[in-house]
C-alpha cells in the first residue's frame, strides 16, 4: 500500500530546490507549475527514468482487463430495431 501512493523519484526531483538558482517553470491553464529539479544540468544525478509499477491487480480487476482485452460485453448481440425508443407515449398530453 505504502509503494501505490508513496512518492516516486519523479515527484521527488520536482519538489526539490537549488538555493540561489531559478526554477524553470511552465504555463498549465491558469496556474504555474515548477519543474525543481527536473532536467537540471550538473546536478551530480543522472537523468531520473520512470519506472513501471510492480503492483499486481485485484482478482477483479485483473478479470475486467482481461475482458476488454478479448472485446469485453459488447452489446453487438442486443440489436433492436430502428423503431424502438425509450421516450412514453401517452394518449393524454
């Protein structure tokens, strides 16, 4: 549980500062967002690659991906003809 929300490298390298230096940061909507540490030149790390989680999926969830996979419930076989709706049609207005 602590490793599926615990910081990951990435994260931590964004949050991290230099003293002294300016942050690179971009534009996103209407907020700024800044970068950290991230793609900062001589910063004695190498470049900070993400990792794939090794969380393994509930039952459940391993079944629902199985099944999208192969198509999943398509209602493909549920046809109806062109003259069905869902709207009541009632003799008084």
């Amino acid at each position: 549980m602590k490793e599926r929300y615990g910081l990951t490298d990435v994260r931590k390298a964004a949050n991290r500062m230099n003293f002294n230096q300016a942050e690179e940061e971009y534009i996103d909507g209407d907020e700024v967002v800044g970068l950290g540490l991230l793609g900062k030149e001589g910063s004695g790390r190498l470049r900070i690659v993400a990792t794939q989680s090794k969380l393994k999926l509930s039952a459940k969830n391993a079944k629902k991906a199985r099944q999208s996979s192969y198509g999943g419930a398509s209602t493909s076989g549920m046809q109806t003809s062109g003259l069905t709706t869902s709207l009541a049609f009632t003799p008084v207005q």
